[in-house]
C-alpha cells in the first residue's frame, strides 16, 4: 500500500513509491547517506523525523502490517522507528513500533487511555541492520505480532484490543522516525513497508530478510 525506500540523495522530503500515504516532510537534523551497505537510509540522532498528516486511510479496517530496516546508533531510552496515528470517531487510536533500551517495542492505543506496550526479548544490537515488524490482525482476536529479523518476538492479544484499532477515519499522520512525543530516532531506517489488508506469512518476512 506504502513503500518509502529512503533512498534520496538529498531534500526534506521521502518518497511513497506506490503511493497510498504520499511523500512525508522530513524535520529535524537528519542525512540521507549510504547506509547498511546496500543503499541509502535516513539517518537522525535523536531529534526530528518524517511525517505526513493525509487524507488517505487503509482501506481496511481490519488489517494491517508494517515493515522496515534500522540500524540502531544508541540504544537508550524510547526510540520510534515508525507510527500511525489518528481519530477513531472521537477516540485516539494509534500503531506504532519502535524500542525501549535498545529492546523491540510495540505500541497500541485506542481511545486515549486505553493503550499498551508490548516488548521483545532480543536487544537490537547498535551497528548492525535489524528487519523489524509489526503486525495488526483484527480477524484473529485482534492479535498483534512483533518480529525481529524474521523471528517473532511478540504474538498475543493485547488487552487494549478492538478490531477496528488501526483505521484512522480522520486526520491520519504517518510518521518514519519519530511519534507525537517526541521519541525519535538514533540511527537510520530505510526500505519501510506499510501493507493494508494483510499480514505477513513467515514466507513474506524470510522474503524481506
């Protein structure tokens, strides 16, 4: 549905390459360089990002998943690799990965206080590229799914979960590397995938691994 490939070699702005969110706005101090030796990446240091507030939504309200390549520079504190934020009637709902001491870290919400964290085992190791996911299932208990080079890290039902969770019906924003708080990124992302309607088989992600 989205695919940004981050690899512009100059601007304030990424690329949808399919074109279901558009080209996000880049803020903050941030390169856009080679990066983890097989193209280019946006790379930031913990301030700024890239965000896009757009007319557009999934067009389903069920599914929906999220994939990206990041290579980590510090691992401390919250850190966002991508988010999804909006309005559901007049609840807060939002998707959103990232890490939390450099440990993968899903996030949910809906309804504004009605959210919850989930995290991983493994710690990203800094320097080295990671493929992360994070996936939304609302036709199977509203099962959230986190993985990390392939291999799950997290798989359950929030107890936050509503089946209509990441469809935003109104002012979407579409964010690479930070969130509304402010917790961005220390390091580079590249290649980030937003799939509407579906979520990843264990075949999809060894493919993008």
């Amino acid at each position: 549905w989205a695919r940004f490939s981050c690899d512009e070699t100059s601007g304030t702005s990424l690329a949808d390459s399919v074109g279901g969110i558009g080209a996000l706005t880049i803020s903050g101090t941030h390169s856009l360089s080679r990066a983890m030796g097989v193209g280019r990446g946006l790379s930031m240091s913990g301030g700024g990002g890239a965000q896009r507030t757009s007319a557009s939504v999934p067009t389903s309200t069920r599914k929906l998943a999220i994939a990206a390549w990041v290579q980590l520079t510090s691992s401390s504190g919250l850190q966002t690799i991508f988010a999804r934020i909006g309005s559901w009637g007049s609840a807060y709902a939002s998707i959103s990965i990232g890490t939390t001491s450099g440990v993968l870290r899903g996030y949910v919400a809906c309804g504004g206080a009605s959210t919850e964290a989930k995290t991983g085992a493994t710690t990203l190791t800094t320097g080295v590229p990671h493929l992360v996911t994070i996936e939304w299932d609302g036709d199977a208990s509203d099962r959230l799914v986190m993985t990390l080079d392939g291999s799950i890290e997290y798989a359950g039902t929030p107890s936050t979960g509503t089946a209509d969770l990441v469809y935003a019906l109104t002012s979407p924003v579409w964010q690479i590397g930070t969130n509304p708080s402010g917790e961005s990124l220390s390091g580079v992302v590249r290649e980030v995938h937003v799939y509407d309607g579906a979520v990843l088989t264990a075949a999809q992600r060894r493919e993008l691994y």
